[in-house]
C-alpha cells in the first residue's frame, strides 16, 4: 500500500471521513459544511465514492436524499472503523495532565454545569494548563453524537441515558419550587391545589422541545400544569418568576444557589416527583483512554462536592479534589 496515497484496494481512506459525513448528514450541503469543504468538493467526493462502490449511496426521494440499502449497511463499519482510529491516535501518547493537551467536549445542562463543571474548570485552569473543555447544550442529536465519538462525556439523568454505554451515577437532587417573595398568592407553604392553579415557568431543550424531567415525569402520572412560560436553561427561570405570580420547579441545590442572587423564596414541593440522579456516560472505545479515565475521576470528584448539602463535608471533600487533582497531576492515576 502507498503510504501517502492512503489507499487500501484501490480505496483512497481519506474518502472514509466523507462517506461517514455524507451518509450520516444526507445533505451535500450539511456535509460540506462539517467536513469545511466547499459544496462542489463534498459533491466530487460523493461522486468518487458512488464510482469505488458501483452504487449511487444516496438517492434524490422529494426534496431530500436517502441512503440505498448498500449505504445502510456501510454507515455501522465506517463509523467504528473511524472511532478505532481516533481510539489508537489518542492512546498512543501517555497522558500526562501538566503537558499534554487535549481537547475535551462535554455535553450537558446548565444546572450540571453550574454546579459541577465551574468548579472543575476552575480547579484545572491551574493545574492542567493543556486541557481545553468544549461545553454542549443536549439536543435530540446527543445520543447520536455519543454513538459516533463526537462527544467525550454526557451528563445528564439517568433516565435519559442509553443502556448500551458505559456510565455512572454521580449524585442525586430532589426538586423544590420557586416563587418571588412578594408572591401574595403563596403562604407559608405551597399547597397541591396552589401548585397546579398557579402559572409555571418550565425548562425544554432541542429544537423538538424536550422538557425536564418534572415536567416528564408529572405528564406520566396525569398532572397537567399551566405552563406559561417555556424557556432554555435552568438559570433562566428565576428571571422569569420574579415580579410575577409564577411558579417554577427545579433542582434543590441550584434552587438554592440562585436564592442568593434572586429574591426568590424556595419552596417545598407539595407533589412527589423522584429524586434526580444525575450521571455521566461515554462511548466504550474511550473507557481505557487515559486522559478520559482522568476527566472521569475528576468530575466524581467536583460532583462530589457539588452534590454534597453538608458544609463540612463539602469542605472535606473539596480538599480530597485538591489533594486527588495533585496526584493525577503528577501522572498517579492509581
């Protein structure tokens, strides 16, 4: 085989990353767009791939394209023989926190991010000078880009992970609500009848609007509320609560992080909705990727102190952060 031609029985392998591209995007455009070709490119592209397979790959139905059954049954192979690829070029080198870089993407919520990934980041700011985090919203998307290696890392609950990766509980949350606390219509408590008659202020994510898990997990019991207002982070709803008679549902801890920004009351929750477990997830070729076995270990540890609602021990174990982020530093990964 010419080294430099890259080809394999008259295969040009360079041609791999475009027909993976192509056929996951079915859109010469999208794809030529990912790949940061132009479109008369990612069009010759396709045009060498359909004279190497002797198939057309992708077929004009309306006004999209869709794979033949030939494509269909390359799009697995490609996509694992592209992942052991970047699996070998990533573990070649040792890892080394101090002086190695590496690029890592992590998809996840700004609740998961308020809480635990800015006290990560902040921690590796100094300790690990190489390492550069690319933070993702989640999408309907997320899961495929997982599938494909795209992404390192997703954290979110459980529920909403896939049972054919890797993953692991971080800590868990339960809900409570907020209102402004000039809210005349709540008392000292939030009863169940004010908690449905009240407006809401809810959390959805993606372009198909996928609501938090309250909101999910209400709709699975028959409570309806009187959603008002629907917004993109977590963060947000305060912002809309305060000077209102809303009302809005999320997470206990960040409820009362942003109490001391907001003048928002936090409320008991008068309906029984399920602790939160948040957890993080990876595709297998990375589980003994040694710069991922380290992010791993360090977002146990942030989460650790993250999730904990006693002062103390989130005092203790912070110093473990400490402590644990200067041996793995120093290349003790145990």
């Amino acid at each position: 085989m010419n080294v430099q031609s890259m080809r394999f029985n008259r295969l040009d392998l360079n041609l791999l990353i475009g027909l993976d591209v192509l056929l996951t995007e079915c859109n010469i455009t999208r794809a030529a767009g990912r790949l940061c070709l132009s479109q008369s490119t990612a069009s010759g592209i396709l045009a060498r791939l359909r004279e190497y397979f002797g198939d057309e790959l992708l077929v004009q139905s309306g006004r999209s394209m869709v794979p033949t059954p030939l494509a269909v049954s390359l799009m697995g192979p490609v996509r694992e023989i592209l992942v052991k690829i970047k699996q070998t070029v990533e573990t070649a080198t040792a890892f080394n926190p101090e002086t190695t870089p590496r690029h890592f993407r992590v998809v996840a919520s700004d609740y998961f991010s308020s809480l635990v990934m800015t006290r990560l980041v902040a921690d590796l700011n100094h300790a690990a000078p190489f390492v550069t985090i690319e933070m993702l919203s989640p999408g309907e998307r997320t899961m495929v880009q997982l599938e494909r290696g795209e992404i390192d890392i997703v954290a979110m609950p459980e529920h909403y992970l896939s049972c054919s990766y890797p993953s692991e509980m971080l800590f868990s949350d339960h809900f409570s609500c907020i209102a402004w606390d000039r809210n005349a219509e709540i008392g000292a408590q939030l009863s169940e009848s004010d908690y449905l008659r009240l407006g809401h202020v809810v959390t959805a994510f993606g372009s198909h609007q996928a609501f938090a898990f309250d909101e999910f997990f209400l709709r699975s019991i028959g409570l309806s509320r009187r959603i008002e207002v629907t917004c993109a982070a977590f963060n947000l709803l305060p912002q809309f609560v305060v000077n209102t008679q809303r009302i809005a549902t999320l997470q206990h801890t960040l409820a009362l992080q942003l109490a001391r920004q907001y003048p928002i009351r936090v409320l008991d929750l008068p309906v029984k909705v399920p602790k939160i477990c948040e957890s993080m997830q990876w595709h297998p070729s990375k589980q003994n990727d040694a710069a991922h076995v380290w992010l791993r270990s360090m977002l146990r540890l942030a989460a650790q102190v993250s999730g904990s609602a006693n002062p103390a021990a989130t005092e203790d174990v912070a110093a473990g952060l400490g402590q644990q982020s200067e041996a793995v530093f120093s290349g003790n990964l145990g």
